[in-house]
C-alpha cells in the first residue's frame, strides 16, 4: 500500500510540476511577447518625434540592430528599410498594420514576413504627412529567449521531482503507519481514519463470526477426536488414492502398529488379498465387509464409500474386533457337540443294558450287575446335566443362594472330609495349611470351586501323591492356592484347560471319569465371586492353581 501512494503521489507531482513549468514557460512567452509589443510601442513613437523633425536622414543615422525599421510613404511605397533594399520591396499599402494607422494613427499585426520568412510583430505610426513608420521585430527573439529558459527550467524541475519524491515518501509512511498499526484483533478499539471506520466495523463483526466458527470447529473436532480415540472399533479414512487420511487409536492396536501410518497407502497395514480386494471395491463405490485373521484375532471388517459429486473421493473402514463372538460361537458348537456326545455315551450304555435285560439274556444272578451299570450311567447322566446346570446358571449370572460370612479353612476341612474316600482309593494325601480365615462370598460357590480344584488334583495324580490347599489372609484379599504333584499339563494346554469338556489326555478321560466341566465351573465360580484366577504346571511334576478372591465380597 505504501509504494502504491507513493508511485501515485510521484506520478501526480511530477505531472503538476511538469504543467507548471509549462505554464510558466506559456506566460513567459506571453510576457515577452508583451513587452516587445510595448518597446515597438515606444521604439516607434520616440522614432516618429526624430523623422518628424530630420525626415528620412534621422532614420539613416538611427543603429537598432533589434529592430527593423521601415518607412513608408502615403501611398505605400516604401521609402526606407534598416534590414532589406527598398527598391526591391513591393508596395505595402496592402498591409493590416499600414491600413489600420492610416485609418486610427497606429496599427499593430502579427505576421510571417514574406520578406524575412519570419513570424513578425509590426507596429506602425501615422505621421503628420500622412507617411507611416513602421517597427517591427521577429517573434523569435521571444521563443529564443524562453528557449534558454529551458535548461534552468529542467534543473529546477529535476530538483523539485526529487524533492516530491522524498515528500511523497514520507507522506506515503505517515498515511500508512496508522493502518499498518491498527489491532484487527480488537478492530472497533483503533482510533485512525473517519474513513476507515466503517471497514474496521465489518472486521470487528467478521472477527467475531470467525472466532465463533473457529471455536464451534475446534470443539467439534475435540469432541470427534474423544469419540473416536474411546471408541473399541477402529476407525480409518483413506482418500482415493488409499492415502490414509485419518485414524484412531484402535485401529493401530488391531494392526500392532505402534506409530500411525497417517499419509501412507492403507495396504502398509493388511496386504492380504480379502483385505486388497475390499479397498479396490469401496474405492470403486461399493459398500463392502469382510472378516480378517490377525494373528489370533478376528476383525470384521467394513467399508463405506465417500462420494462428492456422483464421484467416489475416498472411504470411511470401520473396524471391530470379532475373536470373542467367534470364539463364543465356536465354544457354542463345540459346547453342543461335546453335550450331545457326552449325553450320547451314558444314555447308550442305559439303553443297551435295558434292552439285554428285557430281551431275557441276562441270568437271574447278573441282573443286579447291570442294573449297578444303569445306575452308574445314570449317575454320570445326572452329574452331567447337573454340571451344565450350574456354568449355564454362573454364565447368566444367577445366583440362588445368598452372599455371606463363611469361615474359608472350615470350607476346605469340609471339602477334604467329602473327598477323603477318593483320595484314599488313589493313594494321594490331602492336606490344608492356613488358619481361620473369614470371607464374604457365596459358600455353595466356593465349596465348588475348592472340590473341582482338589478333585482333578486327585484324579490326574500319581500314586502316593498329594493335593494340598493353602489359604492365606492378604488383608483385602483371600488367597487360596491348590497344588499336587501329579501328571502335570503340558505347556500347549495350558491355556485351554478352562474350556468346557476339554481334556488333556483323552484317551483316558472314561477311565478317570468325570465330566469334563470342572474347571470350567471353576473359573465360571471365580468370575461370579469377583476373582481371579492363574494356572502353573510342569509335566510329570505337578500343577499349582491360585484363586484370590476379594475380602469384602464382589463390588456390585
């Protein structure tokens, strides 16, 4: 803005001065012209005084080389010239100047010379015997001398150009300073120029407009980003060139990856071809989903298209993690498959014994041998469904018995005292360390899980071995720990020992028995009491379950 006012303020400086000195230089010329005018005035009447007295010899002995001098007779002929010979000069009775002195006494007029091809200034006198003088000068001698004004004139404008020039540009800064200084931020508090008040008004409101849109769109954002980084689904925008253009935390824990890949290609992440195949179909405008395996996880994966003009600009993947569902839709099948199989097994075993009885096959003497299996099987039959019962019952949630104060080492006597003909029948040895040791929990619950626990430490033990509970007060917490010495579990099984009908060695899960839903009810109970639970063991060495369990019962 400032070179802009001062390119303006030189420009018109330069261009006033420039008609001035033009001006300047016109009145000069029509000054000089004047005064010429008036010397020929004067020339001509101080020279009529001097031919009126001495005739045509004063006019001989006149030396005015500035001025030409003629002397004309009444009749036109001129009788002496000071420039030109009069004999070849023509009759002058024709002329402006000589007609008008003839008629008024003096003439002027203004004329190139046919005789000197000049532009000439006349001035004539009529005298006492009717013959004219006339003076004249040349209009050159004016323009000459402006002509050598011209240089002086020049200087004097260069300098004053110059001058404007450093007057323009300090104008220009001091115009703009205030402008420069003012306060956008606070526009109406600014004190400058009347005539930018108004723009300052319009600043101030859209200011206001801007701050508020600014701050509208500074939430919004606050807000998309707190949804997005809480939310358990990943959540990825990529443009039409599979640019990542945004994404959440999620979605960098689902593809373990620990930095964001924000700018690079979306197949950085997942170069499967599932994977490939649904990011060229979103990106041809087509909704699309699919399930991805990473690592041991299941994500469902799916895509929308992002169209701007009827053309496809981008998408919007929507990722979550699936592997709980799957893998409950997996224990749900395999849970049905297990149930019908182990349902199958004793109900054949009944069936198949009846049907010898009543086919009359069975002597009088084997007839309570087989109704001892019936009743076995039936046994098993009753314990299964029974079992089913109770993780169906702990699964939902269902609890019908009530949360009290229960003496935890007299809860464990109790388990040992039923388990005692078993272990003796196996050879292990049972033992507790711990003292009095009050909890609130659910005591059928708890019964349950420590029989479970010593059970299997029975069952899958070796001979002269040993199952031994240990319960220990940790203030806010119960710490129950059983431990054998027995088979052990291999390091690959570790983890699914917890599963429903799982077993380690199935070849011979029918000759230890059981229903292979212990230690799932175990680790249903200690879920219901609010526990935990962690699982050691080492082949041939033996196998160490804790469960911590809160003091205070479960937080509701």
């Amino acid at each position: 803005m400032t070179k802009k006012i001062f390119k303006s303020s030189i420009l018109a400086s330069v261009i006033i001065l420039i008609l001035g000195m033009a001006c300047v230089l016109g009145v000069l010329y029509q000054y000089f012209g004047e005064q010429i005018n008036s010397e020929l005035k004067k020339e001509a009447e101080y020279l009529s005084y001097g031919v009126e007295l001495e005739g045509e010899t004063y006019l001989e002995q006149v030396n005015d080389q500035d001025s030409r001098i003629t002397y004309i007779d009444e009749e036109g002929n001129v009788l002496y010239d000071s420039m030109a010979d009069e004999a070849n000069m023509e009759n002058h009775r024709d002329r402006e100047e000589f007609q008008e002195a003839e008629e008024t006494g003096v003439g002027q007029a203004e004329r190139m010379s046919d005789t000197l091809s000049e532009r000439t200034l006349y001035y004539a006198v009529r005298l006492e015997d009717n013959s004219v003088l006339r003076v004249s000068s040349t209009q050159d001698s004016v323009l000459a001398l402006t002509v050598q004004l011209i240089p002086s004139a020049l200087g004097i404008l260069v300098v004053l150009i110059v001058l404007s020039g450093i007057f323009a540009s300090r104008i220009a800064s001091y115009i703009v300073e205030p402008i420069n200084s003012l306060d956008l931020d606070h526009a109406e508090d600014n004190e400058t120029y009347e005539e930018v008040a108004p723009l300052l008004s319009k600043i101030h409101k859209q200011s206001g407009q801007i701050r508020t849109q600014l701050e509208e769109a500074r939430r919004n954002q606050e807000e998309f980003q707190i949804i997005t980084e809480n939310m358990q689904e990943g959540l990825l925008v990529i443009d039409a060139y599979t640019m990542i253009l945004s994404g959440n935390s999620s979605v960098w824990k689902m593809f373990q990856v620990w930095e964001p890949k924000i700018g690079e290609s979306v197949y950085s992440l997942d170069r499967t071809e599932d994977f490939r195949k649904l990011i060229e179909k979103v990106l041809e405008g087509e909704h699309g989903s699919t399930l991805l395996r990473i690592d041991n996880e299941f994500i469902q994966l799916i895509a929308n298209p992002v169209s701007r003009d009827g053309k496809t600009v981008g998408a919007v993947l929507v990722l979550m993690n699936e592997t709980e569902k799957v893998e409950r839709e997996n224990l749900r099948r395999e849970f049905s498959a297990n149930v019908s199989h182990e349902l199958k097994t004793p109900l054949t075993s009944i069936s198949g014994y009846a049907e010898i009885i009543q086919g009359g096959l069975v002597k009088d003497e084997d007839i309570k041998k087989f109704a001892g299996r019936i009743y076995k099987e039936a046994q098993r039959l009753i314990q299964l469904v029974e079992d089913t019962i109770k993780i169906s019952q702990l699964d939902e949630g269902e609890n019908p018995y009530e949360w009290e104060n229960v003496d935890v080492y007299k809860v464990a006597k109790d388990v040992c005292s039923h388990l005692k003909d078993i272990a003796w029948k196996k050879n292990v040895h049972l033992f507790i360390e711990g003292q009095k040791t009050i909890c609130r929990t659910v005591r059928p619950i708890l019964e349950e899980i420590l029989y479970n626990l010593c059970d299997n430490g029975i069952k899958y033990n070796k001979d002269d071995g040993t199952v031994s509970i240990h319960i220990k007060d940790e203030g806010d917490n119960i710490r129950l720990m059983v431990k054998d010495n027995g088979i052990g579990i291999p390091r690959e099984d570790v983890n699914r020992v917890f599963e429903r009908f799982y077993r380690v060695d199935k070849s011979h899960s029918r000759e230890i028995g059981g229903t292979g839903l212990g230690l799932s009810i175990v680790k249903h109970g200690v879920t219901f009491l609010g526990g935990t639970l962690d699982l050691v063991s080492e082949v041939d060495k033996g196998t160490e379950i804790t469960v911590i369990l809160p003091k205070d019962g479960k937080k509701n």
